[in-house]
C-alpha cells in the first residue's frame, strides 16, 4: 500500500507530489497518469509565462498564490539550472476605455504587492518601437520558461527520491473507504491512504468516479497560437505585449509572447473547444460534447458570453480576424507572418448558475482532495499549491492558507 498516490502527471501534481516528497521522504508516493509521459496537456500547452499576479482579486488563491510561486518558480529554476528570462510584460492600451481599465489595473497591481509603471506613448514606442498604444503598464518581473522542462526535472528529482511514476496508467474507478482508496487503473489496482487528484481536463471526472458530488462542470475552451515568422521576428520585440483584459472574460487575450526557445508566438484566442484533448484539429468528441451539452450551467454560460464567443469564433475561422486583435497593437503584422503553432485547451470549471469559475477550486472527502479547477495562472503558482495542499492533508507543521472544503 502506498501512503500517497497523486492522480496526474501536470505541474500542479508532479509540485505535490514532490512537497509531499521532501516532507516525508519516507512516504512511499506513486504518480499516475494515462499519458505516456509528463505534461501532456494544459502544462506543456501555453505561453510559458510566469505571471506576477497583477490580474487576480486581492486576497483571492489566484492572487495570493501566484506571487509566491513566481517567486518559487525561479527559485527552482536557479537550483535545477532550469533557463528562464525575466523580461517584462507591457500591458498596451489601445482605446480610451483600456486606457481607464489598464488604470484599474494599476491599482489592482498595487492593492497584490506588484510594481506595475504607467507609461505614455512616447516612451511605449522608445521601449518597443513596433509596437503602438495610448499607454501601457510596464511589469518588469514578469518572466518566460519552459513549464514542460521544469516538469522534466520535477520528474528526475521524484525518481531520485523514491517516487514511482506510472504512465500509462489511465484511472478506470476509485473506491474510498474509511482507511484506504482503491485505485483501478488499466495496469492494475494501486491502493493508498490518501488520494490527491491533479487530473486538469478530467478533473470532473475524476471526481465523479470517486463519487464527489459537484456543481459544476468542465467545458474546454480552445487556445489557438500563430508562430510569427519574418526576417525581424528575434527584434520585433523585447517585452511580452499584452492586451488590456475585458474584466467581464477570464482570459488574457491574445498576446506577443517570446519564448525560451527563440521563437514568438502570438495568442491564444478562446473559442469552445468540440474535445477535451484534440490538438491536431477541433475535431468534435460525441462523448465530451454531450458531457457539457447536458449540463445546464453550460447553456446558461454560453448566452451570458454569446457576444464575446462570437468575436472568438470568428477570429478562429478566418484569420483576417485573428490579425486584426493582433494589429491592433502591432500594425506591422501580416497575414504571411503567422504560422501555425500548437493549440492549448483549458479546462474551465463552469457552474450550475452559468458563471465561470475564476478561482482555483478544490474539494475534499475523508480520504482525498480534488483539484477541481486550476487554469492559468496554475504553472506559475504550482510550488506554493503543491505546499498547500501538503499542508491541509496534515503532513506540514503550518497551515498558512488551507485549501477550502
């Protein structure tokens, strides 16, 4: 029997596992996941941003935690020799009312503890001349990396510490029982003390086979990125260039992004997704569109955002569209410059009521705890998440947040 099994083989679950690891180190701890190797999905699908936190509510878990995992995030990368570049995000308003929300956000960054300068157009276009604005916010700890290296390294460290990872392992059915969990797996039954379930776009599913009652659902939303690709694309820019966030969306909007790797990409979009796990294409899944078709907070979500989910729809079928969000800051983009890159999905929790859930969300039960919702910023804030629940499930001496019931 194993003290501790985590379900998923993302970041938030190889960071608990490797807490919980350096906790106990004398805890026999297993890892599963259906893949064949680590993050597979939301993890090895995004920007690669470690944000600051200067979107997220004061004193809400998104806030709180993704300032102390940027700040443990690069720790670890300093200590596993792991690259990252700190080197700045530029939040660009392009209309008089980004402008008055880019000033919200001022003090939203202010009221988290981050430094965020407001500058005008003038020294917008000294800092980056392709790009132009009415203003922007300049956040200069804003950093990039590779999320799916850093998984790499968690995973080495895990098996330098006696943790198994087993791949491979897609989860069939949980029975927990006042002492233990029964896990069935396609490779057997794995039997534990405590469950900690990290499983992302199935994270309902998981959930609902473990017999947790839920009021909400996952719906995957789509994120479609464009490799920029022109003779200037290493000068282009030096920052990250973002768009000023519509407060009533839980998306950032499409973006300029230089990654780790030298390249830029620009995106993502958020339009439905038709499969929680189609990258290829938005191939349709009878089973996952009937899993969110059924349920009535989905109707209801979709008429609260139908504008919105218009504008997105259409920027994912005509790319004219696309360029547009993107010219409205960077007007020397063109058509030929935009190559395909791979698409992200996200899971994202979505209530009986129809409201999207914007906070980490999680449950527990007498033997396990669910991460039920963790979007972005999760691989940032996936250090101090790990340690959290670490510290719920009793096995750290403090408890400083405590995951919520």
């Amino acid at each position: 029997m194993y003290d501790y099994c985590v379900i998923g083989a993302g970041i938030v679950g190889l960071a608990t596992a490797l807490e919980i690891s350096r906790l106990k180190p004398d805890a026999k701890i297993v890892v599963l996941d259906k893949e064949a190797g680590p993050a597979t999905h939301q993890t090895g699908h995004n920007s690669g941003v470690i944000h600051s936190g200067l979107y997220y509510k004061p004193g809400s878990l998104k806030a709180r935690l993704c300032r102390e995992g940027a700040m443990a995030m690069k720790a670890f990368c300093i200590e596993n020799a792991v690259p990252y570049r700190e080197i700045g995000k530029l939040i660009v308003a392009t209309s008089p009312v980004e402008v008055e929300r880019m000033q919200a956000l001022r003090r939203n960054a202010a009221e988290n503890g981050i430094a965020a300068q407001e500058i005008g157009a003038g020294e917008l276009r000294e800092l980056e001349p392709n790009i132009e604005g009415l203003a922007a916010l300049r956040i200069g700890e804003s950093a990039i990396v590779s999320y799916r290296r850093v998984c790499e390294v968690m995973v080495g460290k895990l098996a330098t510490a006696g943790v198994r990872i087993e791949f491979g392992s897609a989860v069939r059915a949980i029975v927990e029982s006042g002492r233990d969990v029964a896990i069935e797996t396609g490779k057997g039954r794995v039997t534990c003390r405590w469950l900690i379930a990290c499983a992302g776009l199935q994270a309902d599913r998981i959930a609902a086979i473990a017999g947790v009652a839920l009021e909400h659902r996952i719906v995957p939303f789509r994120g479609e990125y464009f490799d920029v690709v022109r003779p200037d694309t290493a000068t282009l820019v030096s920052h990250m260039i973002y768009p000023v966030p519509d407060p009533a969306l839980p998306f950032l909007g499409i973006h300029l992004t230089p990654m780790i790797d030298g390249r830029l990409t620009v995106g993502p979009n958020a339009v439905l997704s038709l499969a929680r796990e189609s990258y290829a294409g938005n191939w349709p899944s009878l089973h996952d569109m009937a899993a969110y078709a059924s349920f009535p907070g989905f109707w209801k979500m979709l008429r609260a955002n139908l504008s919105s989910g218009i504008r997105e729809a259409r920027s994912s079928l005509f790319r004219g569209r696309y360029l547009q969000e993107c010219r409205k800051y960077c007007p020397s983009l063109q058509l030929g410059d935009l190559k395909p890159y791979p698409p992200g999905i996200r899971a994202q929790a979505v209530s009986r009521d129809g409201a999207l859930v914007h906070d980490f969300l999680f449950k527990r039960t007498s033997r396990s705890l669910h991460v039920l919702n963790a979007p972005s910023p999760a691989a940032t804030s996936s250090i101090p998440i790990g340690r959290m629940i670490a510290e719920t499930l009793g096995i750290a001496v403090s408890n400083r947040h405590g995951v919520p019931a």
